[in-house]
C-alpha cells in the first residue's frame, strides 16, 4: 500500500514543484516504485521531467472530474521506477467544475483507490492556493510535506497552512500528519536563512527536516533539461541534499 505524500504549500515559488520531482527521482534511485501526480494547472512537473505539455492525451483532469480511471493516464518517465499522471491546460477550470460536483472533496481519494496498492509512494504537487485541488491531494494524503522558503514573508504563508491543515484534519481527514517542514533556497552565506532556520526549529522542533535544500544554480538549469537534479548533476549539494532527504522521509514513513 503506497503512502500518499502531498507537497503543499499556499504561497507559491517556495520549491513544491522541484522538490516533488527530486523526491521523487531519489526514492526511484533507492528502489522504490513512485508515482508523481501533477495536480498545478501549470504543468511544471511534467515539464521538469521532460513532457512537453499537450503531446500527451493523459492527464489528472478526467481523472479527479471522474471521467476516467487513474491507470488509464499515467505515464512512464525516463527515471527508472517512476510514474507521472501529468496535467495539462484543462486543470484550470476544474476548480469551478468541482464547485456543483458530488463528493468534490473526495474525488481523487476515489481515483486512487485502484492504484495505490500499486506503488511504494504516490507524491502529488499541489498547486499554490487552497482550493478544491489542494484540498481533494490533502484529503487523499496520508502525510503533508510543506516546502518553506528561507524569507521572512514565507513565515506568515506557513502560519495560515497550518491553520488549513487542521481545518481540513477536523472535517475530513483526521488521519493526516505533518510529515515535515522543508527549508528550501538555504543561502549559508546569508544570515536571514540562519535565523528562518532557527525561528522555524524553534517552533517546529522535530517536525522540520534536519536536510535543507541550499540555492544552487545547477538546480535552477535542470528542469530546462528534463531531468531531475540527481540526474543532472549528480554531485551538486542539491542532489545529495535531496538523496538525504529521500532517506529521511523513508524514516519518518
């Protein structure tokens, strides 16, 4: 039975996207079977896997629209062992569609019944606001990971996501646990990620990650490439920064 890892955050340019694709690349590397769903209208992760958006006819809209079943629209990428149902132009108007929509909460839950035991991790990047996507990828999550970008604005996004996250515990999903917070485009040369970092531990503790991912420009040139960073760049910071991260969250599952 796959363990369903959301990566949500509702402010955006925060790495939810990066971190999904490498997460997911890592946990492939170690030997897991992974399923990426890309649930931003904005398509990134297929981008940064190498899609060119609109080629392909799968997608996650007829899928969480009830239109089509999830194993019909996932496809294989060039990472060994790992999956992606991606989206595309479509996605944008699901939120209104999903307005009149019966179980509109639970509609990907539903999906993802007839595949999650086909699969070690189901990873779902979410989009940047708490909408009925977001909501419908934490409802069928067993676990949140929420990316955090080292600046001082980032602090106030995380306080109202937590807010969200226990609203959405309450009504529909007790069973969901903070996994961990991510602290993202860590700059050690710059005191302000210094003091995020100590701000967050100090009022997180344990549920922070011990790995951060630093700022590092082979990291910002690999989805141009269609390729994770581990494939890009093996060596980089980044790509090890993320290897560690994969065993972490292979610990805390």
């Amino acid at each position: 039975m796959a363990r369903i890892i959301a990566f949500a955050n509702q402010k955006g340019g925060v790495g939810k996207t990066t971190t999904a694709i490498n997460i997911g690349a890592s946990l492939a590397a170690i030997n897991k079977s992974v399923l990426l769903i890309d649930l931003d209208p904005q398509g990134n992760a297929g981008t940064g896997l190498g899609f060119v958006r609109g080629i392909a006819r799968q997608s996650i809209y007829p899928v969480i629209m009830g239109l089509e079943a999830a194993s019909e629209n996932i496809l294989t990428t060039s990472v060994k062992g790992m999956h992606i149902i991606p989206s595309t132009q479509h996605l944008s108007g699901a939120e209104v569609e999903l307005l009149d929509s019966e179980k509109r909460e639970r509609r990907l839950e539903m999906a993802l019944a007839e595949i999650v035991s086909g699969y070690d991790y189901i990873l779902i990047d979410c989009p940047p606001a708490m909408g009925y996507l977001t909501i419908n990828a934490l409802v069928a999550a067993n676990s949140l990971v929420i990316p955090l970008q080292c600046e001082f604005l980032a602090l106030e996004g995380l306080s109202q996501m937590m807010k969200s996250v226990e609203a959405i515990r309450q009504k529909w999903n007790p069973n969901l646990e903070l996994m961990g917070i991510l602290l993202t485009m860590y700059d050690k040369r710059n005191n302000l990620s210094k003091a995020i970092e100590d701000d967050v531990r100090g009022r997180f503790g344990d549920a922070v990650f011990q790995s951060v991912i630093p700022r590092n420009v082979r990291a910002s040139e690999a989805p141009s490439h269609g390729k994770p960073i581990l494939f890009y760049d093996f060596n980089s910071i980044t790509a090890q920064s993320y290897l560690k991260l994969a065993t972490e969250i292979v610990e805390r599952g």
